[in-house]
C-alpha cells in the first residue's frame, strides 16, 4: 500500500504501487502456498497471472471469489496451461464448467468459514488470501487470517483505494495490537504482522 493506506486510484489503477522487489517476494509467498484466493475484482482490474514466472517454483491452485460467475475465460487466470484456475460461484447458479466449486451466498458474500471449509476438504494447507482490498477485509474481519504482509512503498495517492474495508470496533481501548516485525524490501518496507492472538 502507499504511505496513505491505498492499494490503488480511484478508478482501480495498481500496476505497480510496490517496487520489483515486493512483486518477486509475492511470486515467492505464491510458491510455498498450496491455494491462491482472490475476489473477481481483481481479476477485472489487474488481469494477474497468479504464477510463480519471476522465482523458481510450482504454481499453486488458483481460485477466484466470483458469485455471479460473472467472469469469462479471456482473463490471464483462466488462461494458465496447467488448467489449475477454479472459481466459487454462487451455488443457486447452473454451470457445466468442470472447474467450478458452488457455495451458498449470505447476504451477498460468500461466508469465510465455508470458503475455508472448502480448503480442508481439498486438503490444502497454506492459503494465500493475495486480494484485493475487499476480500482480505473480510478474512480478516472473520479471524481467518494467521499472517498479514503488508508492504508500503514510499508514494502518496491523497485518495485511491483503501487497503483495509472493515467494521471493526473504532474505539482505541477495544482494538488488538498486533505483533509485528518490519523488513527493508527494496525501497518498500515489508510489515511481516502475526494476527494470532495470545
């Protein structure tokens, strides 16, 4: 994020916010992660990959948060040789598409613990919630996050797209501190913050 706390403009813009460096760490938190999540935003928004490309490294399964299935095959995800890209979609919605997982929809998201409930049935261990906002937000809302990394480069957008969309508690007193430790990442500082709890 830049020093204001945006991931991105206003109209979406991202590429790139954070230096090479942080862009080849992310390549290398995909590599040891058994799933990748993202919303269907960023899919939308960044066209990513989702690969290993910059490191030595296995890609990992990719799945993208759409309810709607709102999403075509045209996006760069879809497109990966190993076939390894799966979306959830509502599951009030028909689909032939053999790579497609179905889970209810409450009050117009998909709930964190099915989604997680989902992971251990496919037996996958380390899940990267890689984006965007909005999706890391609610995992972390729903205490569904050990880890956050959380890299600022040294930019000010003055308004954009705030990297965390909570409800949680405002008052000072109520807010858990976090254990935290910081790392110098090319000219971006990486925040490497425990979100467990003691």
């Amino acid at each position: 994020q830049t020093l204001d706390g945006y991931i991105a403009t206003e109209s979406g813009e991202s590429k790139y916010i954070s230096s090479q460096d942080n862009i080849k760490h992310i390549h290398m938190l995909r590599a040891i992660s058994d799933i990748i999540i993202v919303g269907a935003n960023t899919v939308r928004l960044d066209n990513p990959k989702l690969t290993t490309r910059l490191i030595e490294g296995k890609n990992p399964m990719r799945i993208i948060l759409d309810k709607e299935n709102s999403l075509k095959n045209n996006y760069n995800v879809f497109q990966n040789k190993d076939n390894n890209t799966f979306k959830i979609i509502d599951d009030k919605i028909k689909s032939k598409n053999s790579n497609i997982f179905q889970l209810p929809v409450v009050n117009d998201a998909f709930q964190e613990e099915d989604v997680m409930i989902l992971m251990n049935k496919l037996n996958k261990r380390i899940i990267f919630i890689e984006g965007g906002g909005a999706t890391i937000s609610k995992f972390y809302e729903s205490g569904k996050l050990d880890r956050l990394h959380l890299c600022i480069c040294p930019i000010i957008l003055g308004k954009g797209r705030s990297s965390f969309l909570t409800k949680k508690e405002s008052k000072l007193e109520n807010i858990f501190e976090h254990s935290i430790a910081h790392y110098k990442m090319g000219e971006d500082v990486l925040c490497d913050v425990d979100l467990t709890r003691p």
